[in-house]
C-alpha cells in the first residue's frame, strides 16, 4: 500500500504521448496547446494615441516656454504630418509610423490654426501606446502545455490562427461491474441502481476535450469481465469500477504498476498496463470513491501526457474541529466559505454513495493520517473538483 502522492507519482512515471492533430480556432476551447505560438507581427502593429490631444514628432519639439505649430488638418491613416507640424488626435487614434509623442490638450492651447505647448519634459511615447508595446514579432505568447480557455481563443484569433495544433486525445473506455447497475435513461426498480459514474468519468475527460469512447455495464460474472476487459484493451485508457479482482486484469496480460492506496475512500486502487499501449485503472464502485480517483489518478495521468503542471492542492485555512476517522488519509466532500477570507469547511456526508452533497461541494480536502484532529484555522489540502491551469 503507497500513499496517493506516490501513487500519482508512479503513474505520472508511465506517461505516453498519443500524438498532436489540428483543429479549427473556434473547437480548441479546453485542448491542451501542442506548440509554441508566436506574434507573426508588432502587436500594436501601428502608434496609438492613448490621449486626446495633439501627435507631433519630439524632434519638431523645442523647449521653449511656448512655441507655436500649425495644426494640420490631415488624418492617418490617408494623410502624412508634414513637418514642423502638428495633428489634433483622440483617444485611440491611429498615428503616422514617425510620430513619437502626444501632449494632452490640457498641456496646449489651440487658437486661429496653431497650437502651442507650455513648458514640459517631452518623453518619446509619452501618452500613447507604441508600436510593438504588447509583443515585437517573433516573441512567443503562449507555451505547449497550455489548456486553451476563452481569453487564449481571442488572442489566437488576433494573431490569425485559425487552425490550432493541439494534443490528440486519448481512446478511453470504461467499464462498470455490478449486477443491480442499470443504463441511467433505462427503467429500474427497487432493487436497481443507475450508473452515475461513468459520466463522472465522462464531465472528467470533458474538462480537456476528450470523449468518453465507450461505457459498458457487466454482470460480476469472470466470463463477462474477462470479455470486457480484453475489448477495452483496445484503448489507451481503460477504466473499471465495481467489484473486479485485479487477478481478472492481470490475467488478461497486464503487467501490475502498484496494488492499494492509503487513501479513504478511493482505496483499493489498482493500476498497471499492458505491453502494448493501454493503461489501467481499477477502483471500487462507490460513487464518491470514484470522483476521488478520478480527480487524482485519471486526471493526473492525462496532465502528466500532456505536460501540465502536476495538480497541487490549494491550502486554505480549516472553518471547524474534525476527529479522523480513518487510519489513512481522508477525502471529503468540501465548500469553500468567505468567513474572514477564504476558507473551507467539509460538508456532512452520509456515505460514499451521497451525490447530492459532492454536487453542492466546490471540491474535497483531505484530512491526512498525521494530522491528527483538525482545528480551526490549520491549513488543509483542498482540491477544487475544475482546474484552472
């Protein structure tokens, strides 16, 4: 039995690439960036003034108390400053490539066609926003790696990239084990349950694009297990809830990575792979169990595939007293709350099947076996059920 941090670790260690594709701008929304992108242009790619007032050259300028210049009445684009004058601009207008400076008109005084600055230290740029402020050509502005979300879209649309080269996702199949389970949408009767997760597993994959490619319910018979799991070894992922001894995986040629983590209530977990390309995860059936191993095992291997920065707890101040129940690590459905600052409090939980209170959580803090009783104010784990990064 390993803790989940070494867990994670081990599975981390088996990471596979599954190749890049390219998609359109507007369906890259939640993939995972498979290369560099970078300004094909200045950005600004043309002077802007920042102020209304009057563009003129800083060479025209001199540092007299008061010197006049006539106004021109030309407009760029379309028309050029002549030099030795000056152009009235507002706000966000276009400047010519040679003009460097915008005094605003509180520093000018405007009478029969000439304008005159008072005394003032010119700054080149001064009150406009220059070309090549945000990014000079060739700088790169965002990195592989990157989950694509909506202000990186208007940024790639900017810079014209209308086709976006992107991770390709992986196959994944899942397989849930149990005699009472039942297809949600079928009709059930007392003694029968529909299964909620394989559509945890489905919103999972959902957050980085991927699609669930096939689900499939099974009676805990050997024959019929057997049958499913040698189908989902097609995969690249396979993942199996209920009640399936992992001598069942194993026997159908896939090599053990590690057995059992010291984790309430994602425990037994087991992972391993075959010789081919498919990685295996095997957890127990219980709902809340599965949003845990989801969370840290399914969603740590896609990110360590891809390059993303392993998931790091928040760690936020605890609202309340917990006694551990457990003598391995915790996991709890949680809220965040805004007592004071940010903090976290465990939501009551009437067993690992409650979905209506990991609905109403924010995510789940885990209470460590060495931490002994939590008391208020000491810092806990927290994992958001959505990553932002």
């Amino acid at each position: 039995m390993i803790s989940v941090t070494a867990a994670i670790q081990q599975i981390a260690a088996c990471r596979t690439s599954w190749g890049t594709e390219s998609v359109p701008l507007e369906k890259s929304a939640g993939r995972v960036l498979a290369e560099a992108i970078t300004a094909d242009r200045d950005y600004p790619p043309f002077h802007r003034a920042a102020r209304d007032g009057f563009a003129i050259r800083s060479s025209d300028v001199q540092t007299s108390r008061k010197q006049q210049f006539p106004l021109s009445h030309a407009r760029y684009p379309g028309g050029e400053l002549l030099p030795g004058h000056a152009m009235k601009v507002a706000s966000g207008s276009l400047l010519p490539p040679d003009v460097d400076v915008v005094i605003s008109l509180e520093e000018a005084e405007e009478q029969n066609g000439h304008v005159a600055f008072f005394d003032h230290n010119i700054r080149v740029y001064q009150h406009m926003r220059p070309r090549g402020e945000q990014a000079a050509a060739g700088k790169v502005l965002l990195e592989p790696g990157l989950r694509l979300n909506f202000q990186h879209l208007g940024l790639l649309a900017s810079l014209g990239v209308m086709q976006v080269k992107v991770q390709r996702p992986p196959r994944v199949m899942f397989i849930a084990a149990g005699n009472e389970l039942r297809i949600p949408g079928m009709p059930v009767n007392d003694l029968q349950l529909r299964d909620a997760n394989g559509f945890t597993l489905t919103g999972l994959l959902m957050q980085y694009g991927i699609p669930l490619e096939e689900s499939s319910i099974v009676p805990e018979n050997a024959e019929a297990i057997t049958s499913a799991i040698e189908q989902g070894l097609e995969a690249d992922l396979l993942v199996i809830c209920g009640n399936v001894p992992p001598k069942a995986v194993m026997d159908c040629g896939v090599e053990q990575v590690f057995n059992k983590v010291k984790a309430h209530p994602c425990n037994p977990f087991w992972f391993g792979y075959s010789p081919t390309r498919t990685r295996v995860m095997l957890m127990p059936g219980h709902p809340f169990a599965v949003q845990v191993a989801c969370k840290l095992f399914v969603e740590s291997y896609i990110r360590a595939c891809w390059g993303i920065p392993v998931i790091r707890p928040w760690m936020i101040p605890y609202t309340e007293h917990r006694t551990a129940i457990y003598a391995q690590d915790e996991f709890i459905p949680a809220a965040l709350v805004n007592r004071n600052g940010l903090k976290v409090k465990a939501l009551s939980f009437a067993g690992q099947a409650n979905l209506a209170t990991t609905a109403r959580a924010d995510g789940m803090i885990c209470h460590s076996a060495e931490a002994g009783s939590l008391e208020p104010s000491a810092l806990v784990p927290f994992y958001p059920w959505i990553e932002t990064a």
